[in-house]
C-alpha cells in the first residue's frame, strides 16, 4: 500500500540574520568613524563665543592651559619659558603656522596673556584663541 506523497514546501530564503549581520557591520563602522576625529587639545572647558570661527590653516601648534593653570603644547607639559624656544623650534622656516590657545575659562587672565604673549615673541606665528560656539 502506497501512503500519499507530502506536499512539498516550496523554498524560501530567510533573510532575516542576513539583514541582522549587515546591521551589526553597518552599526560598527558608524561607531568607529566616531572615533576617528582628532582631538589637538586637552580637554578643557572653552569660553563660549558667539562670533566663533574655525581656521583651515595647513600647520597647528595647540597650547593648552587647563584649569591648574598649567601650559601643555601640543599635549606635552612645557615651562611657560620655553614656550617660545618651543614654538619656534615647531615653526621652523613656515610662515603659515597657526598657534591655537585652548585656555579654560576658569584660568587667570594674566596667565593667558603670558602665553599669548610668549607667542607673539616668535615671527610668523599666527596667534588664535578657541572658544566654543554658544
């Protein structure tokens, strides 16, 4: 006796991983694009200003002075006397060199005012100060 043929079930793709695993490679390289963008500063708390430019000028030096009080240029700890021995040594023969100041806004003026003037001392340098878009 012969007992009757099941139906076959047509095939079928399921999909679904396949659209969850593009997912996880699409969310990955969203996360590590993040990651990619360069911090030239310490972090510090900006002033904010509400004329606040950024400068696409090929060549960056970054001085920072945190909320201690203390001179980072390009995030080495340097004497705020040899900042300009520094910074001349970095511009070298350049004449478009642009020396960024990231001050904290709980800085003394004072201090501030040295370190610009310590950069005015060196020809050639450009002199801007960061602050944050309000």
């Amino acid at each position: 006796m012969r007992l009757p043929d099941e139906p076959e079930l047509p095939l079928q793709i399921n999909i679904v991983p396949m659209i969850d695993v593009i997912f996880a490679i699409l969310t990955f390289f969203i996360m590590s694009t993040l990651f990619l963008t360069r911090s030239e500063g310490l972090p510090v708390n900006l002033p904010k200003a509400t004329t606040a430019k950024q400068q696409q000028v090929p060549t960056k030096i970054t001085i920072t002075v945190d909320e201690k009080e203390q001179v980072s240029l390009n995030r080495k700890p340097v004497a705020i006397d040899d900042l300009t021995k520094q910074i001349r040594t970095l511009v070298g023969s350049n004449p478009e060199v642009l020396v960024i100041i990231n001050a904290d806004e709980k800085v003394d003026y004072g201090r501030v005012v040295a370190v610009m003037d310590r950069v005015r001392q060196v020809e050639g340098a450009k002199l801007a100060i960061a602050t944050q878009k309000q």
